[in-house]
C-alpha cells in the first residue's frame, strides 16, 4: 500500500517556475510518479525545452505554459489552459520566484511591488482559482506553496523578498484553514540554502561557500531534488492530515544560534 502513496497516475498537477531549479525538480518528481504535469514559467523557450525533456525522460504527458504570472488574466489563462488540457487539477505547487536588492533605505517602491506581485500575489489568485476549480469539481486535492528559511530569518538587502515570504506563511495558514471543509490541503516548503544556478555563482568564491556552510550543520548544500521530496509528500496521501503547516529543509540552520566549523575536502 505504502507504495501506492506516491501514484499520481491520472493526476495533473501544475508546477509554476517549472524551467530550472527547485522547480523543474519538483516538475520531474511528478512526471516520474505518473502525474500529467503543467510547466509554467515566464521564460518560454527554456520552459518548452523544460517540458519537453521531462516527457521523453519519464513518458509523462506535458504542457508547457509561458506567461507573467504577476498578470492576474496570465493566471486565468494558466488554470483554464490546464483543466482544457488534462481535464482537472489534482495539484499546485507555487514556485515562481524574483529577487530584487534593497534595503529599508533604498529599495524603489516599484521593485518592491514587483516582487510582492511575482512571489506573494499570484501565488494568492492560483490557490483561489485552482482551489475553486477543485471544489467545483469534488477534488480533495493539495496545493504546495514555496517559501523559504527567510520567511521566518530576515536579510536587510532583500527586503522585499523575504517580506513576500513572511506573508506567504500566513496566506498559507488562512487558506488551509479556508479550505479545509473541503477537504483540499495548503502547505508550504521552506528551503535554505539550495544548489540553485543563482548560488552555484555565489559558492564558486571560497570564501562564500564557507559562509554558507559555517551556518550550516549538515555541512552542505542541499539539492533541488531533496526540496521535490518534499513536494511530493506534501501532496501525496502520505501527508493526508498535514495542513497549514511549512516544512523548513534548511541542513539544520533555523535550529543553530552559532556558527559551526566547515570539514575540509
């Protein structure tokens, strides 16, 4: 039975921010467990190319969606475009993400909207619309929000980031505790420090590398594929009565109050 769990035979699940990273990880996690995933992402022909290589590597059904989804019609199109296509949703898992620098002092109210659009609103109108297609539809299904260890850490030169973090917690919460009657699931995932494209730049300098893993007691970098784990968990009947909650996947750093010595390779 356990492995019966993780089917998600005859299941579509959408996956934003699908081209790269933790994205694309979670994307591949659910072809490979049998779902018919949706890529979405703004940049097109790495989404497409995305989409493609998961449907020849796991013979999963695809579809490849590009499009801002900071554009609330953007959303509408990416939800309608998914029950057209496969006919229900079964899954979201929110991932789209943008960072912009700037501190309290000096970050341009416009970024910080930008920001907050990409990373904390549009995850808001694709829980209501999907979560509304699913309660039309009788469909006890998951919804998995990406948040991050700075949901509850702060940085002061990504303010507006880890302010679109914070308050994904609490949307997380209240839309769990919404949906609950209906039987539909809202969780959230919180990494640290995870081998993105974005910090294999930063751990190149040693220096960095050993920053990051000073704060780190596992004493390394986690993958992308250990964050899609998670996802799949969360969506999966094994978590049947998980709701409301954020699993932070941070190598142990949310739980250390100093820094730890880095083991030579």
């Amino acid at each position: 039975m356990a492995a019966d769990w993780l089917d998600f035979r005859n299941q579509a699940v959408i996956v934003t921010g699908a081209a790269a990273g933790i994205g694309l990880a979670c994307a591949r996690a659910f072809a490979e467990a049998g779902a018919d995933v949706v890529f979405a992402d703004i940049n097109a022909e790495r989404n497409e190319a995305a989409a493609r290589a998961v449907a020849q590597e796991t013979g999963a059904r695809t579809f490849a969606f590009a499009g801002d989804l900071a554009d609330e019609q953007a959303c509408g199109r990416l939800v309608g475009k998914t029950l057209e296509r496969f006919g229900r949703i079964d899954v979201l898992v929110n991932n789209a993400g943008i960072v912009r620098a700037g501190s309290i002092l000096d970050l341009p109210a416009e970024e910080f909207d930008r920001v907050l659009a990409v990373n904390l609103r549009s995850y808001f109108v694709l829980t209501q619309l999907v979560a509304r297609s699913m309660v039309e539809a009788g469909t006890k299904g998951a919804i998995v929000n990406m948040s991050s260890l700075n949901s509850v850490l702060a940085i002061p030169n990504q303010l507006a980031y880890v302010t679109s973090k914070g308050g994904l917690q609490q949307l997380t919460k209240a839309a769990a505790l919404g949906l609950a009657e209906y039987g539909i699931r809202v969780n959230a995932i919180g990494p640290g420090s995870i081998m993105s494209d974005l910090l294999k730049t930063v751990v190149s300098d040693d220096a960095a590398r050993r920053g990051i893993l000073a704060r780190t007691p596992l004493g390394r970098i986690g993958e992308p594929e250990e964050i899609a784990a998670i996802a799949l968990f969360l969506a999966s009947p094994m978590a049947s009565y998980v709701t409301g909650q954020t699993i932070f996947a941070d190598g142990g750093r949310a739980a250390l109050n100093y820094t730890v010595p880095v083991r030579e390779e």
